[in-house]
C-alpha cells in the first residue's frame, strides 16, 4: 500500500488542527505515514504548541502517521508528495493594517478584497514562489495545494508567472456554501451538489442539484429569510432581497456583500472601527483563547471553539482534495484553477474558482458557458484586478501597483486610491521588499 508524505508550510497555524482531524479520519484511504509541519523563527512557540496537540491527537487515533517539526523548510520538502501552505506573511498584525488603513480613508478594509486583499497578495506572492523554487529542487513531482489568501489571486499568480503546473487553490467557501444549501433543503450534504463558477470570493452558484435534479429556484425563494444558512463567520450577515436574487438568478456568496451592499458593509465596519474593533482583533481573541486551549496536555481533539476563526469545513475541503487526486477518485469538488475554457468570457490560461473532476493528473474544471449578466461585469472586472496585481508583486514597480488600486472596485478612485496605496507600502515595508526602492522614495519626498 502506497503511503505519503505531506509538508504543511504554516504549520503552527491556528488551523492545522483541522487538517490533522482530516487526515486521520481519512487514513485508511489517505495513509499519511509523515506529516512535516513548518514554520518560521517567529511561530517557533505556535509551532511547538501545535506539534504537541497534533502527536497526542494522532496517538489517541492510533494511526502510525509521524509527526515532525521544523523551521528548516528544505529538510521538511524532501521528496514530498503534497505540500499545503497555509501562511500568512507578517501576522494578524499585517491583517489589521490591511482592514484599518483603507477605513481611515473610507474605504472598505478587509483581508482579501479591496485595498487589503491586494496587500496581502503583495506580501504573499513573493513569498510563494520562494517555496515553488525549493519544491522545483526538493519535491518536483509534489501537488502544492494552496489555502492562502487571496487564494485565487495566488493561483493566478502561479499559473501564469511560474513554470510550476501543480498547483491547486482551495478554499473552504464553497463547501460552507454547500452545506448551507443542504440546511435550507434540511437534507444529507451528500444528496446536494452546487455548480459553481466564478473567482476565489466571488463565486456564484449556478445550479443547485438535489439528487442529480436542479432545484435552484426553490433554494433562491427560500434564501430570502434563510441566507444566513451560507453565511461565513468573519462577513457580516445581510440579508438578501428577493428581486435581487430573482434577477440575478444565481447563488451569491457571502463576499459578494461587500460588492452588492458597499454602502451597509462599510458602514459597519465603519462603527467598529470607531470603538477599535476589527475582523483582526476578534480574531486575535479567538487565537489567544485558542492556543490556551491547545497547551493543555489533556486536549486530544479539535476543540468546538476552532468554527469561530472561520476555518470551518476546512479540513474537508482540504484532505477531500488531497485524497482524490491520491486515489484519482474522479469526483467534483470547487478549486482554483486554470480556466481552459470552463467560463467562456474569461482568458482560457487565467485562473478561476470552479467546479472541477478531480483526477490523479489534477483538476478538469466543467464548461460553465457564459455567467449571469449579472455576475460577468464584476467578475470581468476582478479579474483584471488579479491580473494587474500580480503584475505588481513581480514587478515591485510603483505604477503597476497604483493602476491594480485604482481598478478595484471597492476602490475605483485615483485620489483616494494613492493615499491608501503610499500609506500601506509604508505600513507593510518588512514584507514587501520588491519595493524597497518605491518606499524608500516614498520616505523622502511624503
């Protein structure tokens, strides 16, 4: 019986109790006989912590799956078979930044969309292919699967400005969106299947399937009073109007708020952000009550408390993947991938978040067609944004990166966009050393 070796890069992260709950639950078809957990100096006690539960889980399983840790992340890729990165370049404390800094302008600040989604994908690209270019050396033959945000953004990123094929974004929305739809139906998860097509927290479900048999009507009239059902925890529940579901005529996602109801989002962050709360201090608590948690030598599970970070389905969407590319299981799942024609109206080599067989040679996203009227024109438009974006975290060029800001559309001001983009490279100069020169600038001549 073949087994694996699997390296996950982040691993001190607050999440990686879900991917080992995953990888036990599955080991009798999934047999992990190592899994690497890396991280750097600074998650050196995160790592410990984590490293720690993950053996007293493992050993209470009573699987034979080795647990190693380590801050060398060459020793760790070694022939590996998967590698996860699950990173988050400068911490939650970057994270704040990319949600304070746009508000203070009017803007909305928020992890993957907007000013600070592009912040992040700044910070995280570079850093991205630095793994590529050990995995090429090291690992050539591993699948990277990528649960860092902007997943999408990374993904585009990849495909398009590396020579490295292997490479799947994942995300856990979509499976939340899923299990959402099955608790309105108020039935098995496995009975529903959701056709979705679109980009990373911009995807729209396109049909619903309960039992091979479309009910997408029926699912659009009961999200009027039941939306929450496919709500995430880090987004703010809004309800959704019938006309608009109605036109629209697909499944929205819980980020689709921050495009679809700017004016109500941004007021609420505006309010929290007067007291000094942001998505990234509550999740900062959660992260201290979490590692409390983690220390205790008695704890051998995932505790409950883990669904309040936002990482729920997590593991599933993760280990599914991982799981059927091992067995080429030839089942649907929603990853980021290479467009090759499955959503007509976008670039046949950019990246997209799509329903895809998932075979041992890698995801064969489904033909889409054309997306909603309603849907093409905002999407039409990220992408552009995605593109520009990665332009700029290559090029460490101050005009590509002012031409990404203007573009998005939670920006979409020349003025505004300026102050935001000068003050978050300012902000975030640590991590963003292909703008070592822009910044330097940028210090003498404010």
């Amino acid at each position: 019986m073949r087994t694996y070796k699997i390296v996950t890069i982040g691993g001190g992260s607050s999440y990686t109790p879900e991917l080992i709950e995953g990888f036990i639950r599955r080991y009798e078809e999934l047999p992990v006989r190592e899994l690497w957990l890396v991280d750097i100096e600074e998650g050196r006690e995160k790592l410990e912590i984590i490293t720690a539960l993950a053996r007293r889980m493992v050993k209470k399983a009573g699987v034979p799956m080795k647990i190693h840790a380590t801050l060398n992340r060459r020793e760790a890729l070694k022939d590996a078979d998967f590698v996860t990165t699950q990173l988050r370049v400068g911490g939650l404390e970057a994270r704040a930044l990319d949600e304070s800094i746009p508000l203070k302008h009017g803007l909305i600040g928020q992890e993957t969309n907007g000013a600070g989604g592009m912040f992040k994908a700044l910070r995280t690209i570079p850093v991205i292919f630095d793994i590529i270019t050990d995995c090429r050396e090291l690992c050539p033959d591993a699948w990277i699967i990528n649960f860092t945000n902007p997943a999408g953004l990374v993904t585009e990123a990849v495909l398009n400005h590396s020579d490295w094929d292997r490479f799947i974004g994942v995300c856990n929305l979509p499976f939340g969106m899923e299990m959402g739809v099955s608790k309105i139906l108020e039935v098995e998860k496995d009975r529903v299947r959701v056709h979705m097509a679109g980009l990373n927290h911009m995807v729209f479900g396109l049909d619903v399937l309960l039992d091979g048999t479309s009910v997408k009507e029926e699912v659009l009239d009961l999200m009027v009073t039941q939306s929450s059902a496919l709500n995430m925890k880090n987004v703010m529940d809004l309800p959704w109007s019938p006309e608009f579901l109605k036109g629209l005529g697909a499944i929205p996602c819980a980020y689709h708020r921050y495009y679809f109801q700017k004016e109500e989002m941004l007021s609420h962050m505006l309010e929290d952000f007067s007291r000094g709360s942001s998505r990234a201090t509550e999740v900062m608590e959660v992260e201290r009550t979490l590692f409390e948690k983690y220390k205790d030598v008695n704890l051998e599970d995932k505790p409950e408390e883990l669904e309040k970070r936002g990482g729920a389905y997590y593991s599933d969407t993760a280990c599914n993947l991982i799981s059927s590319i091992a067995n080429d299981k030839g089942d649907i799942q929603v990853v980021n991938t290479r467009n090759r024609g499955a959503i007509a109206s976008l670039p046949y080599e950019c990246a997209v978040e799509v329903s895809s067989v998932i075979t041992k040679n890698g995801p064969v996203p489904l033909a889409t067609g054309y997306l909603p009227v309603g849907a093409e024109g905002i999407v039409q438009q990220l992408k552009s944004f995605e593109k520009l974006t990665c332009e700029a975290a290559l090029s460490g060029k101050y005009e590509d990166a002012f031409v990404a800001m203007v573009t998005n559309p939670l920006v979409q001001s020349e003025k505004v966009g300026r102050l935001v983009l000068d003050e978050l490279l300012l902000a975030h100069e640590n991590h963003l050393p292909q703008f070592r020169d822009v910044i330097e600038n940028l210090r003498k001549n404010p």
